[in-house]
C-alpha cells in the first residue's frame, strides 16, 4: 500500500510508473491513478513461498518534463507461515514510516519589455535618460537609454506563483537635461502568465492602449540671438531721427528694415 502525491499542478492518470521487487525480480510494474493511489495487485503464496521475503517499491526515473522524481524505496518485510487448516497466514514484520511518493512540478518563464527612445533636435548619448518599470506602483527596475535608442531592462522571471495576470507601467524621470522637453506619457503592458503543463510559462503581451507605440520621445531645443552693430554718420549737417533707412538681409531676404 503506497501513494503518490505530485505538488505543482494536478496529477493525472498514468503519469508515474512503480516497480515492486523482490530480490531485484521485478514481480509488477504499475501506474498511479489521478486520486494518487497506486494499484498493485496482492502477492499470492503457495507453500513454497512460507518464510521470510522482502519486498522494495521505487518509482522510476522518467522523462515528465518539469518534474523532479523521488529517490525514496519502500521497503517491506513480510513472514509467510502455514496455519496448517490449509491457508497460509501473511505478516508484515517490518513497515515503512513513508508511504507516498512525492514529487514537484516546476515550471519557468520570463517576459522582457521592449520599448525604445527617440530624441529629436540633436544626437541621443548613452545613459541620459531614465526609466522606471513598477508593478502596482513598486519599482521593479530602473536603467537608462543606450546611444542607439534601446532601453535595456532585465528579463522578469516567473515562477508558478507568478501564475496570471500582471499589469507593468514604464515611466520616464523628469531630469534636469538643457533644453529636453521630458516625455510624461506612461506605457502600460498587460502581462499574462500561463503553465503549458510542459515545464513552461508561456507568456502573452497586450500594449494598452492597443495603438500606443512603445516609445519616448524627446525634443531639443536650443535658441539664443545676435544683434548686428551699425552706426550712420552725415557729414555737412547735423543728423536728425528717421532720416536714412536701412535693410538687413539674409541671402537677399529682407529681415528687418
């Protein structure tokens, strides 16, 4: 009499074979149930049998992906005697304190953001711009752009507990950068979690809202001035206000007058 429980997820029918041995004979190979039981037959004796016989129950090492075998043997001791009224009497000597076999299904996954930067009025540089991705408004990860407009967060990594749905905003900090208008929009990734019952959490992305391209952008802008330096001088009389007009002209178009 032994079980099988798998921790993880659900165990199904057939999924764990078991070898019961006397000697290193193998007398049954069989398979658990979905409730966890595991149904060997009973070891029938004749009187040749009558005495001592011990009795080893392993499970063996498959190929379940995700799943960690258990090494444990179970052993049982069992003394065949003769009532002599023609039925032979079975006693178990030696029990095992452990009877179930447990296992582990483990499953992993990660998912990793991609959003980019864009600068526009001169060149971007490595490392100007910073970024936050949080989780119900904990920060997770921050970092900054690269020179080529990638934003290179981690992977995040799941495990089954990590099973469902996740919801990621990414932000950009306000810096102090000269003439940078900063980008105050807030990208949104909905992130599903799921167990392909294969060793595997297969991930699924939606960008909300669905049209929003994932992107900062950014613009410089730089402004400043010159003032050109002219005087007049009239020779023969004294110079009055507004007399004389004079243009000021950029590749013959007049700026000023």
């Amino acid at each position: 009499s032994v079980t099988k429980k798998l921790t993880g997820r659900t165990l199904k029918d057939n999924e764990f074979t078991f070898e019961l041995k006397e000697n290193d004979n193998v007398l049954q190979t069989v398979k658990n149930k979905a409730d966890g039981t595991i149904p060997f037959e009973a070891v029938n004796y004749t009187l040749k049998d009558v005495g001592e016989h011990t009795y080893t129950i392993t499970e063996k090492k498959e190929s379940l992906p995700g799943v960690t075998y258990d090494e444990m043997v179970v052993t049982y001791k069992v003394k065949v005697a003769d009532k002599g009224n023609g039925t032979l009497e079975a006693t178990v000597t030696e029990a095992p304190e452990d009877t179930e076999f447990n296992n582990t299904y483990k499953a992993t996954g990660s998912w990793k953001p991609s959003v980019t930067k864009v600068l526009t009025g001169r060149e971007l540089k490595d490392n100007e711009f910073e970024f936050e991705l949080k989780e119900n408004g904990k920060v997770l990860q921050t970092v900054k752009n690269k020179a080529d407009g990638t934003i290179p967060f981690d992977e995040i990594n799941y495990t089954l507990d990590n099973k469902g749905d996740h919801t990621y905003t990414i932000t950009e900090k306000v810096g102090t950068l000269p003439g940078i208008a900063y980008d105050s929009h807030e990208i949104v990734f909905e992130v599903n979690v799921s167990d392909d019952g294969e060793g595997n959490l297969v991930t699924s992305t939606k960008i909300s809202p669905a049209d929003m391209v994932p992107s900062f952008n950014n613009i410089y802008t730089a402004d400043g001035s010159w003032k050109p330096a002219a005087t007049k001088v009239l020779t023969g009389r004294e110079l009055k206000d507004n007399e004389f007009e004079f243009e000021l002209k950029e590749n013959g178009k007049v700026l000023q007058t």
